[in-house]
C-alpha cells in the first residue's frame, strides 16, 4: 500500500502500484538474453515514478551528471518489449524483497557489489540492514551480490489508528509498547465497526493494502512458520501455522471490518477511508504519517502501532523495499551508478528523510526524519522501538507477487462461498500455487 505509484494523487502512493516483472517479462527476459543490444545515444533513460522523480529532479540530475536525463512511467508490457529488444531503460524502480530474486536467477540485473566498494558517496558500512533485501545467493534472500538499492522503507505490518474513532466508539487505544496479538486485534475491529442501512459507515480495520500473499507470509512467520519450502520453489499452507493464519484470515473476512479479496475496496487501496475518517485502523508503515501531515485534523488524531503478534517470535516485516535497480546489459553503468549516488546518497536522499516518506536506506540520515508535530515525535518513537524486530521474508525467484495475489484473489472467494475450512482453502491454495511455480521454474531454468 505504499510507495508513491501513479499519476493521480488518490493512486499515485498506493503499493498496489509498484512495479514486478510479472509473467509476460520472463518470456521478455529470455528474449533479452539473445537479443542484439539496441544502440545508445548516450542519454541516461529512468523508468520510475514521477512523483519520485520529477521534472525539477529531473533537471538537477542532468546537472549533476552532465548528461540527457529521461524519465519513462513505469509500464510493464513497454519494459518487456524494451528487454526483448535489448535496450531496457539504464535505471528501472522496483521491489527488493520481491524483484531481487527474479532479477538475480534470470541474470537481468547488474551486480553492484564492485560499484559500491569503489563508491566515495555510498558507505556500505552505512546502509541499513534492510538493503539485504536486494542480495540474492540464488538459494537465500539477503546473501550474495546487491542486485540495487532501497530508498526508502517501512516496516509494513505495523498499524494506523484514527483515535477519534476509538473514543467515539467508547474503545480504548492499544497500548503502543507491545505488540497485539492478532484474534485481539480483529476482537477490536469487531467493536469499532459501525454500520448503518445495510452499509458500514466505520471501518474497524483494513489489511488489504498489500495484497494478499504477502501479509499471509508476515503473519505466518510470526507465528513461527513459513510458507515457502527450502529451495522458495514450492508453498505448503497445511502446515500447522500457516493454516492457522488462514482461519484467522477467513474470520476477517467473515467480520467484514475491512476490504478482501470477497469485497473489494472500490478505491482500490484504504488510504482514501482513512482519509475520510471512516476507518479506524489501517495496516501501514511509517511511510503513512507523511501523508498524514498534510491533512487539516487528522495529525491529531493518528497514533501508529507495532505489528501484531501471532503468538511466536516478533517479527516486523518490510514487504517492499522499494528502490532502483540497473540491467545487466545497461552500456553507460558509470553513469548509471552516478546517478545512484546522487539520488540514494544526495540531495534527493536527504528531502525524502526530511518528508518522512519511510526510514532512509542510509543510517546517518535516520536523524532527519521529521518530529516537529507531536504525532510525528509519538511516531517517531515507535518506529524506533520497532525497528529491532525488522524482518525481510524471502520470497521465491519463480514467480512474481501479482500471480500469487492473483491465485488469492480467485481462490479465497469461491472457498469462502463455500463455507470452505480452513484446511480446504490450504489445500486449494497450496495446489495451485504451486502450479505457478512450477511453470515460473521451467521458464526461469
């Protein structure tokens, strides 16, 4: 649900937005491998967002490089027909814990490590453990050669609440020093929905803004599981936490205190009832509060929260670690990596930590993040606590997380119709999903 997406201001900062390389682009990677490389005119083209990179940004860049800079939308069906022809764009944004190991197994993206030793910009004793993200060994998520760079990050399983909401409806406010555990916190959004006519007019909680196979990975950890087998090629979902997560999951569903994949937000992601004040609690990072101080009342009114507990270690987990990454084949690297210093060590780097817009990739920023309003500093002093829980989950290099959602999406529907158990929908799931993974290792190799 986060990461400043599109064009729109209502979409542009939903993660449902960020970029993966879905199914068409391993068939446009492998034509990549054969394909004669597309003559350069020198220019340095990077495919990202605008409102992560815009014109002003634009300009500056192409100051401090002293080259052309263009900026390409973001655009799946482009970038695969830009790979097959063998000139992708020199930069292209994307998502550490779910790109890296893709990129890595279908050797699309550049190593950095050599870069990063040479840089006189980039201390790598300075970035954040949360980088690890973008390393893939080819077996584990966080080892091996850096693949790209974070800009900025959340820990996602972490939760907004909109007190106004709590005391309208008599409830107290969790205690913000302890996790919650997960049957409480669904109890407390059980109380603080509200419905009238046949409609809800309150929303008690919301975890949909990320999809659903990445919060099923976050809570099944907590509760001490997994659901990717050793070699990331296969899902079990009946083993005995993740099949637990899926009856706490049904129950949300039946609860109906938020959207699913069985009713499906209109808005496409939770930020705009949070906006409105008709939600109570939203499932959001730190990343949230910058978009908060830019509402009239509701800095008043907003606490963040740890990431609940599902009764085994307490793990907080990053879904995204969005950033930048560089092709393999890119012909002008030096430039590229030029403008990695620029953009993730300088100027750029120091407005985001000033806005707020997640926890920088470099340490020796963290002291810029915003406290100048008290819900910031109330904000601020959470985050810090949780920050030594930040766990990245690895995620399998054959396939990408829209063609898992998109088995969730399909799947969880049409077992909940059913009255499905539990155990039936792991069953469903675990099947099917698995079917993806497969096809996603033959065409990977």
């Amino acid at each position: 649900m986060r990461s400043h997406d599109g064009p729109s201001p209502a979409r542009s900062l939903s993660r449902r937005g960020v970029l993966g390389l879905g199914a068409q682009a391993l068939a446009g990677a492998a034509l990549a491998g054969c394909a004669k490389p597309a003559r350069h005119n020198g220019e340095l083209t990077v495919m990202t967002h605008a409102n992560e990179f815009d014109e002003a940004a634009r300009k500056e860049a192409e100051r401090v490089l002293g080259v052309r800079v263009r900026r390409l939308d973001p655009d799946l069906t482009r970038l695969t027909a830009m790979l097959a022809e063998g000139g992708p764009p020199d930069v292209i944004r994307g998502s550490g814990t779910i790109d890296a190991p893709f990129l890595a197994a279908s050797r699309l993206a550049l190593d950095l490590d050599p870069h990063l030793t040479a840089s006189k910009a980039i201390d790598a004793a300075d970035l954040d453990p949360v980088g690890d993200a973008w390393r893939f060994d080819g077996v584990r998520q966080g080892a091996g050669p850096r693949y790209g760079l974070v800009k900025d990050y959340s820990q996602d399983g972490m939760f907004w609440c909109d007190a106004s909401l709590f005391d309208r409806a008599g409830v107290a406010l969790p205690d913000p020093s302890r996790p919650l555990g997960h049957d409480a916190w669904l109890d407390l959004a059980r109380d603080l929905t509200v419905r009238s006519g046949g409609r809800t007019t309150t929303y008690g909680l919301d975890v949909s803004g990320l999809g659903g196979f990445l919060h099923l990975m976050g809570m099944t950890a907590s509760a001490g599981g997994r659901i990717f087998g050793d070699d990331l090629a296969t899902v079990d979902f009946s083993a005995p936490e993740p099949r637990e997560v899926l009856r706490w999951y049904l129950a949300y569903i039946r609860a109906r205190t938020g959207f699913s994949p069985v009713d499906l937000n209109p808005d496409g992601w939770p930020w705009p009832a949070f906006q409105a004040r008709r939600m109570a609690m939203v499932m959001a990072g730190y990343w949230l509060g910058a978009l908060i101080a830019d509402e009239p009342a509701l800095p008043a009114d907003a606490r963040l929260m740890p990431a609940p507990s599902f009764g085994g270690p307490r793990v907080s987990p990053c879904y995204a670690a969005a950033g930048l990454w560089i092709p393999r084949t890119c012909p002008i690297p030096e430039t590229a990596w030029a403008f990695f210093e620029w953009y993730f060590a300088g100027a750029p780097a120091r407005d985001r930590a000033d806005r707020g817009f997640g926890v920088p990739p470099l340490t020796s920023l963290r002291s810029r993040l915003p406290a100048a309003e008290p819900f910031q500093t109330r904000a601020l002093e959470v985050q810090r606590a949780e920050l030594p829980h930040l766990t990245v989950l690895s995620f399998t290099p054959y396939a990408r997380e829209e063609a898992l959602d998109a088995v969730i999406n399909r799947v969880v529907p049409e077992a909940f119709a059913r009255d499905a158990s539990p155990g039936a929908l792991a069953e469903l799931l675990t099947t099917e999903i698995n079917e993806v993974l497969a096809r996603g290792r033959e065409r990977v190799g």
